[in-house]
C-alpha cells in the first residue's frame, strides 16, 4: 500500500482563498484585520516562522506589525509593548514568538495578551475554554490538524487516536480537540512504557516529538492516517519530521509530508485566528 498524501500546501491554499476573500470585506466594512508579531533575540527559525507568518499575512490582505527585540531584551520592555498592543483596537491579534531568552517567564508573557487578541491560544484562559467546549482561539498547529483530518473526511467518532508529545502548545490542545471530535484519545510521552503497542493500534496517529524520523513503518497499524508535526533540520539542513516518511507511507493508508504538511496548515489557522477576531470586532461594532 502507499499511502494518500495529505497535501497542507494545497488545502491551505484553498482555505487561504477564503480568509483572503473574508479580510476584504472586513476591510471594505472598515476593519482590517490586523495581527502584531513580536520577536524576541536571534533564532534563525524562530527569524524564518515569523517571516512565513507576516507574508502569509500579507498575501491574505491582513495587515501585520513586527517588534523585533533583542536577545538581552528587557522584559518590561517587551511586556510594555504588549500593553500598548492590548489597547490598540486596531490590532486584532498579538503573537509573541517562542522560544523567548532565558530573562523571560514564558507564561508571564503569554498571560500579558489580551484573551480577545490571543490568536496562538497559548494564555491559559483559552486553553480553559477549549477544554470546557467553550468557544476560544484554539492552538494553531493541532487545529491545522483537524482541518487536514476533515479535509480526507477520516472518521474520528469512536476511532484510536495516539498522539505521541504532551507540550502545551501541540500534544494537549491535539489531545482535547481529537476527544472533542469523539475519538478515544491515549496520549504517549518520554516515559510512556511499550510505545510500539499504543502506536500500533491508532487508527489515527499524531507525532508531535522533535525527534528526526522517530516513527518508523512498523509502529503502525496499516491503513492508519498519520500525521507528522515535527519539524526537524538535518546535518546536510534538509528539513524532516518526527515519522520516517519512507517507511510509513508504505502501511499509513494517508499521511502528511514534510515539509508542505502540517506547517503552512499552522500559519493557515493563525490567519483564520485573526480574521476571526477581526468579526468579533466588526460584530459588535
Ligand atoms: P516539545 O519538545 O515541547 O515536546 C515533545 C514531546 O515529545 C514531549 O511531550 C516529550 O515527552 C515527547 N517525547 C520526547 N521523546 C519521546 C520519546 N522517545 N517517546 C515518546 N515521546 C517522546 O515539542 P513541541 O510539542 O513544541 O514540538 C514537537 C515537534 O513539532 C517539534 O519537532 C517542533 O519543531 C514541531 N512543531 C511544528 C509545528 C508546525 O507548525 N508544524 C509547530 C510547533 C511545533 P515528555 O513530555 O515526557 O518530555
């Protein structure tokens, strides 16, 4: 068997049309959406994901705004310009880039953005809300995930689904919206015993680890979609992820590439995130 590619290129580009056409009429409406991107130090992929993030935003008709900071940036610096963000009702989302220098307290950051303009989903409020089913800026990257999922319309009601990382910002929100959605979901990590006997049994499988070509053909169940989170760069600095593509797509009955999987499908959501918050402005006028 050689697995369906689940193509994020494509399915972004459709959904991309749409936000695109949405952005225009908020915009015709007089309220163009408009997301803040703050970049702190000089991590060359943090540097090339917010880069993809504001040109994403561009092409889309979305206005963007970037801060870039220092790596000895001050937090009260940092923490200053968000307030100002905050206030500013011409700004519909703020994304503060992650990982910050070690001076900062990450979830200090993240809990300084407003909940109304968290387009990332990171401040714990959100993450509230998402679990108790209420409406909130989800994670980007697992719902990027749905969509893919949706777009192969692969039954998730009562389906196995592994997810292989527990972090805040893929594993967990990826674990609540697969439950969400109906599936039994088991969640694996460093210390999960036997990961071979869960993984060979999702019909669904999610690998978000950081480990280049971790997942390999025999850990899964034939016929299974896997989806593949990781983004890996390689000594030779070719970009992989967290399955080992040669050998999974050989049993997956579908699965994703990378690169030109789950990564623009991140950026994608994120633009969906603030045109979203955009209508909420524009709703209530
Ligand atoms: P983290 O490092 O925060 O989490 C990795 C997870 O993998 C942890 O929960 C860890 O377990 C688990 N893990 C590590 N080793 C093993 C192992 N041997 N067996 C089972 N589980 C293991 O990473 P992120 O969640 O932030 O990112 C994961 C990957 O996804 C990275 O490659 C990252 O670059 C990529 N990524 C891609 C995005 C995209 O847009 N496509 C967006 C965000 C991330 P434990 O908790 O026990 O340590």
């Amino acid at each position: 068997m050689t697995a369906r590619i689940i193509d994020g290129n494509v399915l972004s580009a459709r959904l991309r049309g749409a936000l695109a056409a949405k952005a225009a009429e908020l915009t015709a409406q007089g309220t163009r959406p408009c997301l803040a991107v703050i970049l702190v130090g000089g991590d060359p992929a943090s540097a090339v994901y917010v880069r993809n993030k504001v040109a994403g935003c561009e092409k889309a008709g979305i206005q963007s705004l970037k801060f870039e900071y220092p790596q000895d940036a001050a937090p009260a610096d940092v923490l200053g310009k968000i307030a100002e963000l905050n206030a500013d009702p011409s700004v519909h989302g703020i994304l503060v880039q992650l990982p910050l220098p070690r001076q900062f307290d990450e979830k200090t950051v993240l809990e300084a953005i407003s909940v109304e303009k968290d387009v990332d989903g990171f401040h714990a409020e959100n993450v509230g809300r998402l679990s108790q089913g209420q409406e909130a800026f989800v994670p980007c990257t697992p719902n990027g995930v749905m969509e893919m999922l949706k777009s192969i319309e692969v039954p998730l009601r009562g389906a196995e689904a592994v997810v292989i990382g527990r972090s805040n910002i893929v594993g967990k929100p990826m674990a609540m919206l697969l439950t969400a959605a109906g599936a039994t979901v088991t969640v694996c990590h460093s210390g999960t015993r036997d990961l071979n006997f869960h993984t060979r049994r999702a019909d669904i499988l999610v690998a978000a680890i950081g480990k280049p070509k971790f997942v390999t053909g025999d850990m899964i169940k034939p016929g299974a979609t896997v989806i593949d989170v990781g983004i890996n760069r390689l000594p030779d600095g070719k970009l992989c992820g967290d399955v080992d593509f040669a050998s999974a797509q050989e049993v997956a009955g579908a699965i994703t590439p990378v690169p030109g999987g789950v990564g623009p499908m991140t950026i994608t959501m994120l633009l969906a995130n603030t045109v979203e918050s955009a209508s909420r402005v524009a709703r209530k006028g």
